[in-house]
C-alpha cells in the first residue's frame, strides 16, 4: 500500500523542496538584521518569528485560511485549497527553524571580516555575498536541512489550509492520518517509517558534515 501513496511523498518532497528555497530567500537577510541590528524594538520581529514554534498549526492554519478564502491576501481566492497555498502556509511555520541557525551563524562571523572587507572597498552586498555566506556555510545548511525537515512533518497547517486532495494537497502526514482513520495500520507505518528515515538521514548528514566542518576549521 506504501507505493499507493507514492505520490504523497513526492509531492510532500516538492513542497518542502520549494518551501525551504523560499524560506533561504527571505530569511537570510531578516536573519542578518536580526543578528546586527541595534534597534530598540527589535525584540519584537524576533516574537514575530518565533511565534510558530508556540502558536498550534491549527490555528495558523485557520487564520490563513480565513484570509485564503476570503481573498484578503493579495486578492487572491484560489491560494486555499491549492499548491501554492500550501508552500505559503510551510513558509511561515518553518520560518523559525531557518532564520534562528541563519542569525547564530551571522553573529559568529563577528566585526573583524567585516571590517577587512570595508578596507578592502568591498561594497555591503560584496561583503555579504563573499565573505558572510561563505563563513556562514554550516549554519546555511543546518538552515536549510531544518526548514526542508520541518516542512516534511507538518500537519496541522498543511490540513487547515490544503484538505486532502490527491495530487494536490495531499501529503504524506495527510496521507498517514487518511490511513489511521481507515485502520489501514500497515500502509501508515510503510509511510511513517519512510519519513523517519528520510528526517533521521537528513539530520545525521547536517551533524557529520557540521563536525567535518569544525574538524578543518580546528
């Protein structure tokens, strides 16, 4: 029965693949504001962006579905119920998984490079693309391995806001409660047993390639 809900893995595989590239775009700069910014008030962005981590899914699933549905957000009616929708919804509750390694790699690096760099004449977003990324490799991946597991296992937003239609909305934590609910014990765990796998791979490749990193940089 696993390879009947096949391609609730693919498309659970396509969401968090796009979400998290999405999420790398936007949280790199929010994540190096946050890590050098002095402003007063800065602890309030940082509320902001933690709050998935303690708001249930379900009800920022619902909130973003009344403004789905109702076509508040960019005038747009068609986002619930729909891909896109979805890689929405996956983009902000994984926001703190991603920009939380980003900023701790960013407040690593410390003043010095940065300052090197100006010497050197090299403009905001030269320093940035040359020497920050580069220095922030193994928060940049933990980044990106958190935010694309983290969407893998989603279910309270994912359900509020996507249902449960097949090649289109139907993902594989969708697709194992489906299986629960019809007793179906035996094609939940193939399901379960598959993303704990893939999550526990993903995690061991950031730790290993993380400790490679420290091995050299020693």
């Amino acid at each position: 029965m696993m390879f009947a809900d096949a391609d609730a893995i693919v498309l659970s595989l396509k969401l968090a693949f796009v979400s998290t590239l999405v999420l790398m775009v936007l949280s790199a700069p929010l994540a190096w504001w946050l890590a050098r910014s002095n402003w007063r008030y800065k602890y309030l962005v940082d509320a902001c962006v933690a709050l998935p981590l303690v708001l249930p899914p379900t009800v920022l699933g619902f909130y973003l579905l009344l403004a789905f549905g109702s076509g508040r957000l960019f005038g747009m009616t068609t986002l619930a119920f729909s891909f896109t929708g979805l890689v929405i919804g996956s983009v902000i509750y994984s926001l703190p998984f991603v920009v939380q390694p980003l900023r701790d790699a960013f407040a690593a690096i410390g003043d010095r490079p940065l300052e090197v760099a100006a010497t050197l004449g090299a403009s905001p977003w030269q320093t940035f693309s040359s020497v920050v990324l580069p220095l922030s490799r193994p928060g940049l991946l933990t980044a990106f391995v958190l935010g694309f597991a983290h969407t893998m296992g989603e279910f309270g937003v994912v359900l509020m806001i996507g249902g449960n239609i097949p090649g289109e909305t139907r993902v594989a934590s969708i697709a194992i409660y489906e299986r629960v609910e019809a007793l179906d014990y035996a094609a939940a765990h193939g399901l379960s047993l598959t993303l704990l796998v893939l999550s526990f791979a993903l995690l061991a490749m950031v730790y290993a390639l993380n400790r490679r990193a420290r091995v050299v940089a020693g």
